[in-house]
C-alpha cells in the first residue's frame, strides 16, 4: 500500500515535471537567445524607430551625412564653433533632425578632455544630442531649444539625456 502511494505520488510528479518542462524549454531559450542578441535587437528596434522618424525629411542622405559631419568637426578637439553648431541646426524639422542625429551615429568622446576622435580609443560613443549636452553651455542649449522646440527643453534634459 505504500507503496502504491508512492508510485502514485511520483506518477504525479513526473506529470508536474513534464508539464513545466514543455513550458520552461520554450522560456529558457527565449531567455538565452535574448541574452546573446540583446544588442542586435535594440540596434534593430532603434534603426526601425529612426528610419520612421526622419520619414518625410527635405534631406537627403548625402545632405544629412554632411551636416552630421559639420555638427561633429564643430565640437571635435579643443573649442567647441558654437555658431557652426547653430546654423547648422537652424531651420531643421523634427524629421531632418532624426535623419541627421542617425546620420551622426554614435561618436567616440571623452568627457573628461572634451575631445573626440573616431580613432581614439579614450571615451564612449555617444550620440549627436549627448554630445551637444556635453560640449555646450545651458544657456547655448536653451538657444538650441529655441531653434528645435521638438527637443523639449533643458529641464527635460538635464535629469536624462535623449537618445535622437
């Protein structure tokens, strides 16, 4: 009779087990999967999420690469050109700022000498927007705030720093 408890109690077992193994192998590989291509996936859902922002921009590749590399030589190395940085982001909708901001990529900089360089192996890669909250005054920001009210303002950026 123990036995037959026994038996009946590791009959249940067993079926508990095959019960969450044929959920736990599906949730265990999912997990797996994410864990090797996290980086690959946010790229992904980053480049979907630029490409539907800069829909419906005046520039063109060519233009956006060229005013991307204008903004970058601008706050690159010692001193930052300032009135470079706002001509060149004068007249620019939400969408051509997308479209540039994608174009710029992320850049090597080092906060702590102010400078970067695409072959320096000090610093990190930021983006156009962290780069410009790095190297500009407040009171230029809230100028550029001005010219791009899409930005939202510095109370907004100053807790966190947006990824365009």
């Amino acid at each position: 009779m123990v036995y037959k408890l026994a038996s009946k109690g590791l009959g249940k077992t067993t079926n508990l087990l095959d019960k969450v193994s044929k959920y736990a192998l599906p949730i265990i590989l999912i997990i797996v999967v994410y864990y090797f291509l996290k980086d690959e996936i946010s790229a992904f859902f980053k480049k979907l999420s630029d490409t539907a922002n800069s829909v419906g921009s005046s520039l063109t590749d060519l233009q956006a690469q060229q005013k991307a590399d204008v903004l970058y030589n601008a706050m690159k190395g010692f001193g930052t050109d300032e009135d470079v940085i706002f001509q060149t982001l004068q007249g620019l909708s939400k969408s051509d700022f997308y479209k540039v901001s994608n174009k710029f990529g992320l850049r090597n900089y080092s906060e702590t000498y102010g400078t970067g360089s695409q072959d320096s192996f000090i610093g990190d890669e930021i983006s156009l927007m962290d780069m410009m909250l790095s190297e500009l005054s407040p009171s230029d920001m809230e100028y550029i705030y001005t010219l791009l009210p899409f930005l939202g303002s510095s109370s907004d950026n100053k807790a966190r720093k947006k990824y365009y």
